[in-house]
C-alpha cells in the first residue's frame, strides 16, 4: 500500500435515493484513508451531487481522471445505490488502472422506497457492461459490503496489493547478470516470450561485473560504507577480513549495474567464477538486497526473480527464492525449503553467521566460498509462486503455506524452514509433471487472491 492512490468513483440512478451518495463519499475516503492509501475525489459541484449517472456526467469523470494522469494507480467505483453502467463506462473506458466494484448492501427494515439501494442488481449491469467492453475490473466476495466493514478493509488491501503489482509489472526490467551455469538446464527461459508480457531482461556477463570489481579501491568511501552495512547486517565474526572487503566489493558493484542499468531485480549466476575466482560466494549479497526490498535471484534463475518482485510488490515485504529441497520426516504437507544464504535478514530467527559455502569447500577446496549465511526460517504465512515460459507464453503457479517452528538441526547446511502446505503431494507432482524448476520464490503473508487477480485480469499472465 505504500504510495497509493485511489480515485474515487460513485454511480447514481435517479430513480433510487440519490441522497445516500454523500453518506457514501464520506465512508469510502475514510475506508480507504485509513489504510494510508491516498484518495482522488471529483468535486461534488462537479456533478450531481458528485456522482455519475449520465454519460455526460461520465465524460466529466473521464476528464477529470485525464487532468490527474500518471497520480492514480486504482479506481474503487462505488455504487451507493443501483448506479447507471452507461455513465460507468464512459466515464473509466481509458481509465487504465484496476478498477475495483464495490456494492452497499441493503438493509432488513430500510427497504422502502425512500431507502433501498438496489445496489445488489446494478452491481450486475454494471460488471456486464465493462464485460462487453472489454473493460478489466476486480470484484470480490461477497456481492455486496458496506465501505466501514472489515471484510470491505480486507477488499481493499487485496485491492492495493492488485494494483502494486500491476503497477510494477506493466514495465519490468530485470537483469540477468552471467550466464547460466550448464549443470542448471533447469533454469532455461526464453527472452522473446518475456518481451511480449513488458519483461526486458538486461543481460551481462560475468566479466563485466569482476571488472567492476577489480577497479574498487578498498580505502574508498563506497567500499568502506558498504563493509560497515555488510558487517552490521549479521554476523562476519568467523569471515577473514580479505574475503569481507571481497564480498563488499562485489556488493557495491552490483549496486552499481543496478543504478545503470535502471533494473527492478536481478538474477545472478552464483556459481563457480565467484569462487574458483574470487575465493567467496555472493548469497549473503543476495540477501541484503533481498531484506532491502530488491528482488535478487540466485543460479541465474531470472524466472524466479520476476514472481519474486511480484511477491515482494503485493506483501510489500522482502521475497526470497528457495529450493524445494528436503521432505520433513512422515508428514506428508511439510518439506524443508532451503537455500546457502539468499534469505533477507527479515525472515530469519536471528542473525545468520557468515561461513565457508560446504559444498564448494568440497568441489574447489577450502576457503573459497566465504559468504554464505546461514540460520534459520522464523514462523510466519507465506505466498509462493514460480513461473516458466513455454509455446510464448509466460505461466505460473502460486500457492500459500506456512513456515512452522519445527526444528531442522544445527547441522543442516545453510539457511532453511520447514514448511507446511496443504496438499502438497499432490502439488509437487503437478510442479513437477508440468516442468517447473526445483526454486520457489517467497514472501510473507496471503497474497494468493491478489496475486492471481493482477496476472489473470490485468497482465494477462497464465496461471495452473
């Protein structure tokens, strides 16, 4: 919800009670102030009574909404009584953001003529007009709700997280930054079909970012500043200073390509150059980013850091990608979701410790992987989602689960969680039979409504 702005649109007929719409003005900019989110009001000398019936009066509304171009990012069209569907849909045709349509209910004992709203059947004619028109809009359960409730509270938080997400995928840039890593066939995506969703991707190689790198003066303002966040951020106690100025220079680069290249998150091929060349490996770098809101990828899995950033735009939270990686004993609707160290700080139990990456102290010999961090996953709700592209199109899953305080012990490498998720049998085989890749991504919070609102109706993504 941060940095939102709704306009605010309310419907009238003339042959129901046009004196409810000022009660109804009132109501919906407190519901939606509340929440922090801004509000756009067309005057109510504008219009009778500040509302729209007539398609002349749409075409002030429309006028109106042009006047404040580029200031909105939702519309909540709000109906206090029938409405008219024509003055509707002249009035939000060009609109071009969501628009959300919500209906007062009537009430038992004011149904006279002088009281009832008919809210309920205009709702109708005014989502079939938009239908007709091809005009997307969002509606929820249930049919109708009055504006200072708190199932209207949670409509409009779905909502807010509909538009984030709309409004960062629109225009997306995301970068990736080496190549994919042979053994990692599994991360393969396909640049065109991304193009045609609003999706470039910036690619550079490897080569580019260790220039970068090698061109960083230790003593340096950035660099120095950049090891005070890093040590601040956890716990490099056991991490040689040498590997820490390393690691640092290698933040302060990437931060680097981020401001040149304008990106809105990135993947990064973490492995072996890192290693084999620079003697550490990045996941804590990925981390950072991560906890400060920037989506960060790890083994080049662009089609992981594109969900991630949606993820991350709905919660308004850090997301991570993680491995499907562990069953947790016999239960069936739990599994351990794992990575080196990616994970923000945010959704760790305490501060990770900063250690040699095991697995490269294996294949390449000890001492260089320093950077991995690991810890434990806290308890908290989660979304998930992964994506691929496939015959030009660009196709999803997304699903809810929970982190547990189930224990994993000390000496399980890394940084993970244990998870549970209803059904997951069932949904490993369809991510799997369906040719999904082994990393989910993950932020916290239920933004499975909201998510699959924004990709379905307005971005026009495809989901299983």
């Amino acid at each position: 919800m941060k940095n939102l702005t709704f306009a605010l649109y309310f419907g009238n007929r003339g042959f129901f009670p046009e004196r409810l719409i000022a009660g109804a003005r009132d109501e919906m900019k407190q519901a939606v102030e509340s929440l922090g989110i801004s509000t756009l009001m067309l005057d109510p000398s504008a219009t009778r009574y500040g509302a729209v019936e007539t398609s002349a009066e749409g075409e002030v509304y429309a006028e109106f909404l042009k006047l404040n171009a580029g200031k909105y990012d939702g519309v909540v069209l709000c109906l206090p009584n029938f409405g008219d569907e024509n003055g509707a849909i002249r009035a939000l045709r060009d609109c071009g953001v969501p628009i959300l349509i919500q209906a007062y209910p009537d009430e038992i004992g004011k149904m006279d003529f002088n009281s009832r709203r008919d809210a309920f059947c205009g709702k109708l004619s005014v989502m079939d007009v938009f239908y007709q028109n091809k005009l997307p809009f969002t509606v929820f359960e249930p049919h109708t709700v009055h504006p200072l409730s708190e199932t209207f509270t949670q409509q409009l938080k779905d909502f807010a997280a509909v538009c984030s997400v709309v409004r960062s995928m629109k225009r997306l840039t995301v970068g990736a930054i080496g190549a994919r890593t042979t053994a990692f066939k599994t991360v393969r995506f396909d640049e065109i079909t991304l193009q045609k969703y609003g999706i470039t991707v910036e690619s550079l190689d490897l080569s580019q970012l260790f220039h970068k790198v090698a061109a960083l003066d230790t003593g340096s303002k950035k660099v120095q500043d950049k090891i005070a966040r890093m040590t601040s951020y956890t716990n490099f106690g056991c991490c040689p200073p040498a590997k820490t100025e390393t690691i640092s220079k290698v933040a302060v680069a990437i931060d680097d390509i981020i401001e040149e290249y304008k990106l809105d998150c990135l993947s990064l091929r973490c492995w072996n150059e890192f290693e084999e060349m620079l003697g550490i490996s990045p996941c804590v770098i990925l981390s950072e980013l991560n906890d400060r809101g920037f989506a960060a990828a790890c083994e080049l899995d662009v089609l992981n850091a594109v969900p991630m950033h949606a993820l991350s735009m709905a919660s308004g939270m850090p997301s991570t990608c993680l491995d499907w990686n562990n069953n947790y004993g016999d239960d069936p609707d739990k599994c351990i979701l794992f990575h080196c160290g990616p994970v923000p700080q945010t959704y760790m139990t305490g501060k990770g410790d900063i250690t040699d990456h095991k697995m490269f102290a294996k294949a390449y010999g000890e001492g260089c992987g320093w950077g991995t961090n690991e810890g434990r996953i806290k308890p908290f709700p989660f979304t998930y989602a992964s994506a691929k592209t496939e015959n030009g199109k660009l196709i999803f899953y997304l699903g809810e689960g929970e982190f547990t305080d189930d224990e994993i012990e000390k000496e399980f490498f890394g940084c993970g969680g244990v998870a549970h998720i209803e059904d997951l049998q069932r949904k490993m085989l369809t991510i799997g039979k369906n040719g999904y890749r082994h990393h989910v991504s993950v932020t916290a919070g239920l933004y499975q409504r909201a998510v699959e609102e924004a990709f379905r109706t307005y971005l026009g993504f495809d989901i299983i």
